[in-house]
C-alpha cells in the first residue's frame, strides 16, 4: 500500500456519503479569478479497495488546514498499480455551468434585473441564491481561515449595492441553441462590470468584480541581506512586458466619427503617460522614462527623441451605446496593456502566510518586497495553486499582477 503522509492539511468530505477521504497520499489546488472553475487533484489510499469505488460523480468538500477552499465535483478517476490508490480529479460546481446548456424554454421578462436573469438560467442546476455583494470579503475570510481579517484599504468605500439588481437590455439575453450556460451569462456579467463566482455553499453564486479597494493581507519577503527566516520564497520570477504598451488610447462607441476627430460624446482618448502617475512607484518612472505624453498628429513634423515611444492604439466598440460604456471598453483595454507590465510568479513555503497566520488566497493584496526581482510594491493575487507531496511538503504558487491589471 503506498505511503501516507499525515501531515497533509487536505481533508476531502464526500458530501453525498458523509464520508472523510483523509488518507490522501499526495494533491493540488488550483484557484484563479480569471477561469470559470477552480480545479482539483489528488491521490486518496486505502487498503480496502471497495472503498475506493464509486468516487466519479461524488460532490465534494476540500478544506485545508481547517478552511473551505472548494465545493465541487469528483470528474475523473484513474487507477492502477496495485488498486489501492486513485487519482481523483474534478472542479467546483461552476462546472456545472460550464457544462449544461441552456434549457431551449428559457424565457426573459422585459425589465428583468440581471440577478433575476441569472438564476432564472441556472435554476435546472440547483442555483436558487445569489449571496450579496458584501460577502466578497466574507469569502476570503472563509478561505484564509482568519475570520475578519479582510478589511477595506484606507479611503475606500464599501460597495452599497450589487450589479446583479441592474436591470438588463434583452438585446444581451437571446441564448443559441447549444449554448453553455456560463458561456452564455459571463459576457452578460461582463457588461455589467462583474463575474461569477463561487462561494462555499453549492446553492448560491456571487456576482462580483476583483477587490481591488481591500488592505494588503499578506507579505512576500525576499531580501539579499537575509539569509535567515524572514525570506518566505522558494523562487520567484519577474515578466515585464512593454513590447506593444501605447502612449495613447482613443475608444471610440456607437455614433462616434471614424475619422477620429472632434470631441464627440462618443469617444474618449486615454493618455497612458497620464494614467500611470496615479500608480507611481515603477510603473510611472518607467513610462516616464521611455513614453511621448500626448498626441501626435501626421501635421506634427517636430522630432520624437530618440529616447521616446508614441505608439496610438484605437479601438471601436460599436455595441457600446453611452459615455459609461464606452469609459469602461477604454478602462478594459487599458488594463490588458497594464497586465503585461508586471506578472510576478512566485513559489512559498507552506500554505499560511507566515507574517499574518492566513492561509494564501487569490483575489487579494500582498506587500512584495523581492530584492532579486527588484518589486517593492503591493500586487494582487490572480491565481493560487497549493501542492502537497511527501517530498517538497506543503507549498504554494502564486500568480500576481498590478490592482487593476482586470478590468471587466
């Protein structure tokens, strides 16, 4: 029978069976805000194998150390050797959204709100609720296991109501034929400046943005002149990519002249040398140093200096129908550019944070300071991934971007 180590934090509930999988010789998590399910593998043993049987299909509970990380599915098993281990692989019950296709008796009712919308598709999949808005920071408290300890960062104001109560155009709600159920709500959500995501009850959906407005909750530690046990990283890398970032944006909406003059409510322009100012730190003196502020026009015959780059990016979105709408296709594209400024990788030891006592989470604020990558700043989390095997022990990856790096 393979080995076992008990030292693993991972307990897997089947829900159905009331039953613990606790004899968990190795496992993954993997959670991302930019993906549509969270994913999950692991290798259970037992030296009964009837007990090993009927695992496809089952909801599960995956907690660590104490704290709900996943509610979802067992997808797939494998099995071999001797028979007295399993390779279980599934996702949370988001995938059941991805999966099932809008039933064709679908109907929307004029001036429905998108919450309505919402559950009136997901209603043959058991989806009845949508928690509020507020519940953002309840949720990273349930998976960081410290309750109370997400607080919004100083200045910001807590959101006082949901996106999911806007009322919708019913031009968005006309499903084809075949077509997914989240593949059908998310450009939905999109417009409305929110996604979906799960919470840790299978019945109710959260309809929210990233959670940009919250304190740093956690520290990356990376110094040259300690070689002790302040540094918490394994290893780590740093991407920065200004290959096809613009000096200068012009959105243009329904109505605007494609000439691209004038001062039509219709179109807006970005200058990007302007917007990075409010960042400061890196990002302002390094587009400081290398970027043109303003317009340049072919009549401009003056000399750009060598040490400078103009680069103008137009984009036209002609389902964009107001000065809002056409605002937030500029903030979307913006941030596309701002995501490939920074992307830290970076692998810890453990799954806790070992400065706070939580447990690492995506859609969250660190304080990084990395000699070696040379980041001194507060990124946020876009993806997690916490491994555990019997050689490396627990450890976690983190994917980071700059707040705002997502824009919906």
């Amino acid at each position: 029978m393979p080995s076992v180590d008990s030292d693993s934090p991972l307990v897997v509930y089947l829900d159905a069976l009331d039953r613990e999988l606790t004899q968990i010789k190795s496992w993954s998590l993997d959670s991302d805000y930019m993906t549509s399910c969270d994913g999950f593998e692991f290798v259970v043993v037992d030296a009964d194998p009837d007990n090993l049987r009927d695992l496809e299909g089952q909801p599960v509970t995956l907690t660590v150390s104490g704290a709900v990380q996943l509610v979802g599915r067992i997808d797939t098993t494998e099995r071999g050797g001797d028979g007295l281990a399993v390779t279980c692989a599934g996702r949370d019950y988001l995938a059941d959204l991805v999966e099932c296709n809008i039933d064709p008796t679908f109907v929307i009712k004029e001036k429905q709100t998108l919450g309505d919308a919402i559950l009136g598709a997901c209603a043959p999949i058991g989806i009845t609720k949508l928690a509020p808005h507020s519940d953002v920071q309840v949720m990273l408290d349930i998976r960081q296991g410290v309750p109370g300890k997400t607080r919004l960062s100083k200045g910001a104001k807590a959101a006082n109501r949901s996106k999911q109560f806007e009322t919708i155009n019913l031009d968005d709600l006309k499903p084809d034929m075949g077509q997914g159920i989240y593949e059908f709500l998310n450009p939905i959500c999109q417009r409305h400046n929110c996604t979906i995501q799960p919470t840790h009850t299978r019945d109710t959906l959260l309809i929210a943005g990233p959670f940009y407005d919250q304190a740093a909750g956690f520290k990356i530690v990376r110094l040259r002149a300690d070689e002790g046990t302040t540094n918490n990283v394994m290893s780590a890398t740093a991407r920065r990519n200004y290959s096809a970032f613009p000096s200068m944006i012009i959105v243009q909406g329904q109505g605007a002249p494609r000439s691209g003059e004038g001062t039509s409510s219709a179109q807006i322009t970005i200058d990007t040398w302007s917007e990075a100012q409010h960042f400061g730190g890196e990002l302002a003196r390094t587009l400081n140093s290398i970027t043109w502020s303003g317009r340049r026009k072919p009549t401009d015959k003056s000399a750009l200096p060598i040490d400078k780059i103009y680069r103008l990016n137009i984009f036209r979105d002609d389902k964009a129908r107001n000065a809002t709408e056409i605002e937030n296709a500029g903030r979307r594209l913006f941030a596309e550019h701002l995501k490939n400024t920074l992307e830290y990788r970076v692998k810890l030891r453990g799954h806790i944070d070992p400065y706070t006592g939580a447990l690492w989470s995506h859609d969250t604020i660190v304080t990084v300071d990395d000699d070696v990558c040379d980041i001194h700043e507060d990124l946020w989390v876009k993806g997690r991934r916490f491994s555990y095997d019997a050689t490396d022990g627990p450890t976690t990856e983190l994917t980071c971007l700059r707040p705002g790096s997502f824009e919906i």
